[in-house]
C-alpha cells in the first residue's frame, strides 16, 4: 500500500486533514505527524532548526518505495524542503499554498520582527487572545463564507496548542528561519501538483512562478477559494492526492 505523509499547517494538526484522510484512508497508508511546537509533536529539544525537522520528517518515511506527500502551508514548505533534499524519496506531492522561501535579506529580517510579535502575544496574551487575532488575519478573510461548524472546530484545534508550543513553531520553522529553496528547485525528481485559491493572490502567484521552476509541475485553482483548501476545497485537496496514484 502506498505511503502518504501528510504535513499540516502552522496552528494545525494531522486532524486538519480529516476530510482527506476519510476518503483515502483504506487506499494509503497514511503518515500524520504533528510538527515540532504542535500539541502531539514528538520533536524533542533536538529539533532547533527548520532543516532538523525536515530531517525528523524525512527519517519517517526512510525505506520502502516512494511515497506522496501532502502538505499545506508550513506543511508545504517543509514537503518542499523534503523534496529538494531527498528527490528519490517522493513520487508525487501536493503542496497547497507553498512559499519556497526568502530570498531577500530585508524581508527575511521583516518577517523575523513579525514572528517575534506574534511569539509575544502568545507568551504574554496567551493562546486565546493569539488565535483571535491569528484568524482576524486577511489571509483567511475568505473563510467568512463557511459553516459556522468548520470555524468552531478549526478554532478548537488552534486553541488545542500550548503558547509556548507555537511560539517554538516560529522560532524554528518560520518563514524567517527557512532557507530559500529557490536554487534547489531544479533537483525536485517528484511530479508535483501546486494548490492555490483564486483568492489566495498572493500564494497564487508564488505558485505560478514555482511552476515554471520545477521540472514536473501542475498547477490547479481552487475556484472561489481562499488560502486553507483543506477547508475550503477538501474535495479538489483528495482529487488531486488520489489523482495518478495506485492504492
């Protein structure tokens, strides 16, 4: 049976893929782990730095034929990472709302000032006030439209983490603290499908761009759609996960 890794978002868990997971749970063998900072995580103090998690991450699929991978948002980021370090690993990705990293050092300090605040509404606020703010973020404005059911149980899982814990995330896999996988694209063996929103503009773009960079590359619009597809278009999420697949 084939392996899938699925790697979450920032503030997330392996349960916000349960849509997915339902319908190709008795196709694949599924992989789930919690990152480093997350409620469940097994990371332990080792894992100080954003290429140490991918390593802890690579090592989980160590053996065996090349899996797929699934991952969203920081989870995109580090399946990227894993895709450019270990090309043979991986038959197929999809990676939804991916950013390949900084490449500019001003944005890199920019975003390193960003995460600190964010760390200290979390260490001083609390996980509460931190999620409230989190999900005020326009990045997510285009939820707005989905049943109240959704929200509540994403608001759940978010409020589910310890502020320390996230503030760990940051730290160590941030977007600050990730290396620019720009020049690394080229090695990328897998064939790759490349998830945005229509409304997502700006990870639309980065998935465009990215596109024309990887040697086996798709990319596929979620129609209406925001940023999180997991919640707002889990359906094209699993089409595009199952799609070209052997159970």
């Amino acid at each position: 049976m084939t392996r899938l890794l699925l790697l979450h978002g920032f503030s997330g868990g392996p349960r916000s893929f349960s849509p997915v997971v339902r319908r190709l749970s008795s196709r694949f063998e599924i992989v789930a782990p919690a990152l480093v900072g997350h409620a469940g995580s097994n990371a332990g103090p080792e894992i100080a730095t954003f290429d140490a998690e991918v390593e802890r991450l690579a090592a989980l699929m160590a053996g065996g034929p090349p899996a797929h991978l699934a991952g969203y948002s920081l989870g995109a980021r580090l399946g990227l990472a894993l895709l450019t370090r270990f090309p043979g690993r991986f038959a197929r990705a999809t990676l939804i709302g991916v950013h390949p990293g900084l490449r500019d050092e001003r944005e890199r300090a920019s975003r390193r000032a960003s995460d600190a605040r964010w760390c200290d509404v979390l260490e001083s606020s609390g996980i509460e006030a931190f999620v409230a703010a989190w999900q005020a973020e326009p990045l997510f404005a285009s939820q707005a439209r989905l049943p109240e059911s959704l929200l509540r149980a994403q608001t759940a899982e978010r409020l589910a983490h310890s502020p320390a814990g996230l503030a760990r995330s940051l730290r160590v896999t941030g977007l600050a603290e990730m290396p620019d996988l720009y020049p690394e694209l080229g090695r990328v063996g897998s064939d790759v499908t490349l998830l945005a929103g229509e409304l997502d503009q700006k990870f639309l773009g980065l998935a465009r761009e990215l596109c024309e960079r990887l040697p086996r590359c798709r990319l596929r619009v979620a129609q209406g759609s925001g940023h999180n597809l997991l919640l707002e278009d889990p359906d094209l999420v699993t089409e595009s996960i199952s799609e070209g697949m052997e159970p």
